[in-house]
C-alpha cells in the first residue's frame, strides 16, 4: 500500500528546506514530516506548508527535563504531566507567534507574556504535586 508521506530529517536546514520546496512543487499531495533545529526554522517550514515538524532541540530539552524531574524526585506521572503543561503552553505560544515571527517587537512581547503564563502554570503543578502527595503514599 503506497506511502503518501514524506519525511525530511536531514542536518541541513538549507538542504530540507530546498527538499520541501522541490517536494511542494512536484508532489503536492505529500505529506511532509520534517526535524528542525530552530523554533525559527520551524516557523520557516511552516510557511512552506509542512505538515508535521519536530524541532529537534525542543524535543531533546522535554526528555532532559523528564530525567531531571524524576532525578529531583518527581514520579514518572509527576514529571509527565509537568512536561504535557510545559508542551502544550509551547505549542500554543508558537501557534499564537507564527503570524507575527518577523515583528520582533510583538514576538518579545508575546514572549514575556508566555513566559509568565508558563511561570504560573509551573507553580499550579508543582502546588497540586505537593497537596496530593498524600494520596499516592
């Protein structure tokens, strides 16, 4: 049964763009899977059209956190849930920032904006951690 994917995952940020773009133009009805580096890379091929992206430093900083979390003490569902607030708030922010990603002045202040967002979020997990602790002892 015939693929109608495709997935880009190479180093080289200027060699998967000029892949997508060739795959856009000669093979539209592609879907295209494809590793970034950068969130902007990522806002990069998204205005290609691309239709799954990973950034890779993103994905490499949720697993190192994960480690972390578990390593402070946090259980696998602690940190799990941590990392989904932390992901979704990710996603959001970057949803809520790709139209604006060349205004620089927009992007920083959405950027802060998220930040305290995600800041609040944080202390809402790690609170509800603490006060439900004594439910899984």
């Amino acid at each position: 049964f015939p693929s109608h994917d495709i997935v880009v995952t190479v180093d080289e940020m200027q060699v998967a763009q000029d892949t997508v773009q060739k795959v856009k133009l000669h093979l539209p009805n592609l879907k295209l899977f494809v590793r970034c580096k950068s969130t902007m890379d990522y806002f990069h091929f998204k205005t290609l059209g691309v239709d799954y992206l990973v950034r890779d430093t993103f994905a490499c900083a949720l697993d190192m956190g994960n480690g972390i979390l578990k390593n402070l003490g946090f259980s696998a569902l602690e940190a799990k849930r941590i990392l989904k607030h932390f992901k979704n708030h990710d996603d959001k922010f970057l949803d809520e920032s790709f139209h604006f990603y060349n205004d620089e002045e927009y992007l920083t202040g959405l950027s802060k904006k998220a930040n305290f967002e995600l800041e609040k979020t944080l202390k809402n997990d790690i609170k509800w951690i603490a006060e439900n602790k004594q439910f899984r002892n």
